[in-house]
C-alpha cells in the first residue's frame, strides 16, 4: 500500500506529466457561427450563412446552392500577418470530395485573395460557396502548422445553411 502523502504526490506529477504531453499535441478548436476563434497569429469570426440565388458574375449550377457569409480576420500578433481567403477551407460531409474553398473575389464586398493585416489589424469579407443543393449545414476550418509544417491546431466552426 503507497502511503497517503506519497500517493497524493504521485498524482500530482502523473497529472502534471500528462499537461506537459498534451500541450505539445495539436489541438482541436470547435465554435459556432458568430462566435471568435483564437488561433497562434490571429482571431476569426464566421458570421451566419446566408442562401443566396444569385450573385453578379456568378453562374450557380443547377445541383447546387450558393451560400453567403462573411468573414472577420483580426491580427493579433505583433508583426504583419498575410491572411489568404484560401487558408480557409469549407467541408458539408464525410466524403473526400465534400470540401471546397471559396469562389474568387469578384468586387469589393468579398473577401480578397490575399492581404496583409498590420497588428491589431482586422479585414475580411463575404464569402461565396458552392454546395451541393441538399447541403444543410458545413464547417469552416482553418488548420494551423508548426514552423517545420507538422500540425499545429485545427478550427472547425460549425455553420447551419
């Protein structure tokens, strides 16, 4: 039997141990549509999806539906952070073909293909994506990487379409 005060010790450093290994792991975010996501460089908030049945300059495919929504980006770092509207990544099923990104920007109002945010920056715009027409919810997610290109964290917000 392990005496009281050495047992209490022994979980202590189990419990510590165990810390110190799952913070060297990639972690799992989950939000909601609205709510801010804090990754290493940068917050960002997806707003509620909106359907839209047509857009200037975009044709919508008959098996599809064109969703709406937009996207805030926030530098948090401190020195200038480039954000790439395909850093983001838009999934609405478990097969390997259920994911896309979202179309190029075609005016002002949608989210460019690159900038650079200076610290405390935020920028951002509408989105558009093509989904399949019986589509009734999807996931934006952002997958962070080490320096070295190992994973770092994923983000997944959760939109209902």
């Amino acid at each position: 039997m392990i005496p009281k005060k050495n047992y209490c010790r022994q979980i202590r450093w189990t419990a510590l141990l165990l810390v110190l290994l799952l913070a060297g792991c990639a972690a799992t975010v989950r939000a909601k549509a609205g709510q801010t996501v804090s990754t290493a460089l940068f917050d960002f908030t997806v707003s509620e999806a909106q359907p839209l049945t047509e857009y200037p300059g975009v044709t919508v495919p008959e098996d599809r539906k064109l969703i709406s929504l937009a996207m805030t980006v926030t530098n948090t770092g401190t020195g200038t952070l480039p954000v790439f509207a395909g850093d983001f990544q838009f999934q609405w099923g478990e097969g390997e073909s259920d994911f896309g990104s979202c179309l190029d920007a075609l005016d002002d109002q949608m989210m460019p293909y690159a900038r650079d945010l200076a610290p405390g920056e935020s920028g951002g715009g509408l989105m558009l994506v093509l989904v399949p027409r019986d589509c009734e919810r999807m996931q934006v997610v952002y997958q962070e990487q080490h320096a070295d290109g190992t994973p770092a964290g994923t983000y997944f917000v959760e939109v209902p379409l």
